[in-house]
C-alpha cells in the first residue's frame, strides 16, 4: 500500500447536486424547486413545525409533569456512604468534602441502604427513621437541623411569618387598649378646657358689654350738655334783637 494510491471506499463520496445548469442535467429550470409557491421562492421560509395555520402537533400533544426549580438542592445519601467517611462527626461540609454531596446542595438526608458498622456523630443532616434507628443501633447519635446551633425553627419560612404576624396583631392589640383606656381621662381634660375657655369668653363679654354702656352714657351726658348751651346761646340771641 502506498500514500499515493489510497482513496476513499467506492461510495463513500458523492459529487454534489449542481442545479439550474440546463434541462439535460434533470434539474434545470425550477432547480428541483417545483412551481411557485413559498418553497419556490429565494428565502422562502416557514417555521419548524408550522402546519399551514392548523394547531401543530406539539401543542396538541398533552403535556405531564414538570421540573422542580429546587431539583438537586436535596440530596439522597445511603447509610454505607456514611459508614465510608473516617470522621466522628459527619456533616453537610464533611459529605461534601468527601464527594458524597454536590458542591451546590444545600440539604442531605441519609436513607437506609446498606449496613453500619460504627458509632457516629450525625450532625446538621436529615435521616430517615430506619437510618436513624441503624445508627443509635451502631452507637451513634443524630442531630437534626432543626436542634443544630443556629439553625432555623421547626416549620420554615410559614412559621416564621404566622410568628410575626401574631406578633403585630398583637402590639395592634396593645395600642387599641392604651388608647381606651387613655380616652375618658383625655375627654375629661377636653371638657375642662372648653369650660374654662367658655368662662373667660362670658368675663369678657361682661367687661366689654359695662364699657360700653359707660361710654354710651358719658356720650349721651355730653350731648346734653352741649343741647342746653346751644339753648341758651339762642335765648340771648333772641333778646338782644328784641331791645
């Protein structure tokens, strides 16, 4: 065998379909494209899939189930992956660690599937009842999330939110009471002041009203004083033209 004779197996190459070179080469004239139409056309497109306008068979078509957006934040571990890590404690950190968990999870839970032989530490990580029960069995111990230190309360984000909402209620409730109780004493103190205001509004209508008066009389004196002047002025006016 030589470089020079190799060549590729009879049939495995094929020379390519030249269109539109004349009626001889059977694919003249429309190009092997037929007559008119949307296919016939340069850049004649339709989308895959597309059924003329009628419902496609991919909306026909009933669809089940779904994929959950937290699939792979909880992982399943066997109790002889457990018994496999040389550590007292296990945790989420130490499965990790030893390539039992993904990085990305953030919850584990050990499932009753082969056998343990020794006393550990479960720590922080969910365990069903017969893992739980193999373990205590071994001589281990099992400490759930929820009795880790600093772990979140029994119940989740709902609890919490009950919690807090149970809590507004009742400082509302608190406030409403206050104020009942603070209303009679602040409509008493109410009722003094208009009565005081209402007082000094009489005192001083009754002073302004006497003033009054005794202008009115101090005018009214004056005014008839000033008429018996201009009377006797007249009366000797009268006689001196009488003489």
């Amino acid at each position: 065998m030589r470089l020079n004779s190799l060549e590729p197996a009879s049939g495995a190459k094929h020379l390519r379909k030249r269109v539109g070179r004349g009626i001889g080469s059977g694919h003249g004239k429309t190009a092997g494209l037929g007559h008119k139409g949307q296919k016939a056309r340069s850049g004649g497109y339709h989308k895959i899939g597309f059924e003329g306008g009628q419902m496609p068979l991919q909306r026909r078509v009933p669809k089940r189930g779904f994929v959950s957006p937290s699939d792979g934040l909880t992982v399943e571990v066997r109790l002889f992956q457990v018994n496999g890590i040389a550590a007292e404690t296990v945790d989420l950190a130490s499965l990790k660690q030893a390539g039992i968990v993904p990085r990305a999870a953030l919850r584990a839970k050990v499932i009753l599937a082969g056998k343990i032989d020794r006393a550990i530490k479960l720590q922080g990580v969910l365990a069903s009842k017969g893992a739980r029960a193999a373990i205590e069995a071994a001589g281990g111990s099992v400490i759930a999330p929820a009795e880790s230190a600093g772990a979140q309360p029994a119940g989740g984000k709902r609890a919490q939110k009950a919690k807090v909402a149970a809590e507004k209620a009742k400082a509302v409730a608190a406030r409403v009471e206050a104020a009942a109780k603070a209303e009679p004493a602040a409509k008493a103190q109410a009722a003094g002041a208009k009565k005081t205001k209402s007082e000094k509004a009489e005192s001083a209508s009754g002073g302004g009203a006497t003033a009054v008066s005794g202008a009115k009389g101090e005018a009214g004196g004056t005014a008839k004083g000033g008429g018996k002047a201009k009377g006797a002025a007249k009366d000797g006016n009268a006689k001196d033209k009488g003489k």
